[in-house]
C-alpha cells in the first residue's frame, strides 16, 4: 500500500465545469480572511492563471481539507454530469481522480 499522505497529486481548475458561483464565492472566502488548510491551497491554485492551467501539486491531506471546504461553498456541485466539481485531481500516474 503506497504512502498517500506523500503521493504526487496535482489539483486542476476543470474548465468543462463553468463554476463561476463558487469560484467567486471561494475568492470572497479568502478575501474574508479564510485562514484554513483548504482556503491556503485555494489561494495556491488560484494565484495566477499559469497555476490554474498547470494544476498544483498537493499532498493527500491538503486534498482532503481542500475538499470538505470546496463542497461547503455554493456552486460545488452544479457542474455537468461529467465535470461535478469545479476541479480535477490528477494523479501521479496521470490518471483523473475526479
């Protein structure tokens, strides 16, 4: 069983998802002051759009803060049925762990 706490995962914007509703209400978040594990790998990706088209690397533990604080904002889920989430991770291997 492989380490996951420092597996190589990258986190991705996914564009088939147009979630405009939620990336506004994740930058107004860390506007407020959002100080979490998951707003600060928000912030990481969010940066600039180089980030954003690139993805940023996480740790398993960074991925699961990001997640249970990316469903708690408005939008999360709206996406299609192929692209639910406003992100992507992609793993290691190169596969989709969406």
């Amino acid at each position: 069983m492989s380490d996951t706490s420092t597996a190589n995962l990258t986190l991705k914007a996914d564009y088939e998802n147009n979630a405009e509703e939620w990336w506004d209400a994740a930058r107004a978040a860390v506007e407020a002051g959002d100080a979490s594990q998951g707003a600060d790998v928000f912030r990481r990706l969010d940066r600039d759009n180089r980030s954003l088209d690139e993805g940023v690397p996480v740790l398993a533990d960074e991925l699961a803060a990001f997640d249970a604080w990316a469903e708690a904002l408005p939008g999360y889920d709206d996406g299609p049925e192929h692209a639910r989430r406003p992100y992507v991770v992609v793993q290691d291997d190169g596969s989709d762990d969406a």
